[in-house]
C-alpha cells in the first residue's frame, strides 16, 4: 500500500507535474499569441496612423493642387476678362469714329442738299424769268412782225430776218442781265 500510495502520489505529482508543464506550455503558447497579437495590433496600428498620415498628406496636397488650379484658373478668367473689356473699349472706340464720322457725313449732306434746294431755287426763278422773257419775246415779235410788214411794205422774209436781228440784240442783254444776278 504504500507502495500503491507512492504510485499514487507519485502519479498524482507526475500528473500535476505534466498538469503544470502542459498549463506552462499553454501559458507560454498563449503568451506568444498575445505578443503576436499585440505586435500584429500594434503594427495595424502604426499601418493606421501612417494611412491616415498618408491620407491627410493627399488630401493636403489634393486640396494645394485644387487651389492652385482654381487660382490658375481666376487668373486665366481675369486676363480674358481683361482682353474682352479691352476688345471691347476698342470696338466701342471704332463704334464711336464711324459715329462722328456717319454725323459729319450727315452734316456735309444736309449743307449739300440745302445747297442744292437754293440751286433749284434760283434755277426754278431764272426757267420762270425765261419763259416769261419767251412770252415776251413771241408777243414781240409777233408785234414787230406785224408793223413792220404795215410800215414797210417789206416782203415777210425781210421783216422775219430784222426781226430776228432785234431779237437777238435782246436776248444777249437778258443774258447780260441774268449773268450779273447770279
């Protein structure tokens, strides 16, 4: 019996022995695991924080280049700006010549057509003045005719050419006269 209480003792302190080296070897295993889950945590960890360093780094230099171009593109906005409003006073410059240009057209148009209304005028006076001389001359000349044949006894060939003679005479000095009034 004692030697079956040795065994068992023996037994039971071979198998707390083992019990313990097995709880050792669980205990040292979970422990790496933990370290391993630790480390690998913590690597995930610094992978976070650098991504998210990362990210923001990108996102900076997304938003710098956005703005960049936003400013580029202001710029390019106000230099068209600025050549269309200079474009544009440089049309309004040519608009405003022919304008000035379109009034004295205008202004020599209407000197011109009043000219040309006195011109009418006065040609309207002397065609009138003509024809009233014309009257003046058939009558007289019809007259002429007439005593002239009754005094003379001249043939009617020769009164016609005396006529004309005095007729002429006359029409140069209402030649004359015209002259002078222009």
């Amino acid at each position: 019996m004692i030697l079956g209480f040795l065994s068992w003792s023996l037994l039971g302190i071979l198998l707390g022995l083992i019990a313990t080296l097995i709880w050792a070897i669980v205990m040292i295993l979970t422990k790496r695991k933990f370290d391993e889950v630790t480390l690998i945590l913590a690597e995930s960890k610094e992978k976070l924080k650098n991504s998210q360093r990362d990210i923001e780094a990108e996102k900076r230099d997304a938003l710098l280049k956005i703005k960049d171009e936003i400013h580029k593109k202001r710029q390019d906005f106000e230099t068209e700006i600025k050549r269309g409003r200079a474009d544009l006073d440089r049309l309004h410059s040519k608009l405003n010549e022919k304008f000035e240009s379109l009034e004295k057209r205008e202004m020599a148009f209407d000197e011109l057509r009043n000219e040309l209304q006195q011109k009418e005028r006065r040609l309207l006076r002397m065609d009138d003045a003509l024809r009233a001389d014309e009257a003046k001359i058939k009558t007289m000349y019809t007259d002429l005719t007439v005593k002239l044949e009754r005094i003379s006894n001249l043939t009617k060939d020769e009164a016609r050419a005396l006529l004309l003679e005095s007729l002429e005479a006359e029409v140069k000095m209402s030649n004359q006269k015209m002259d002078c009034q222009s």
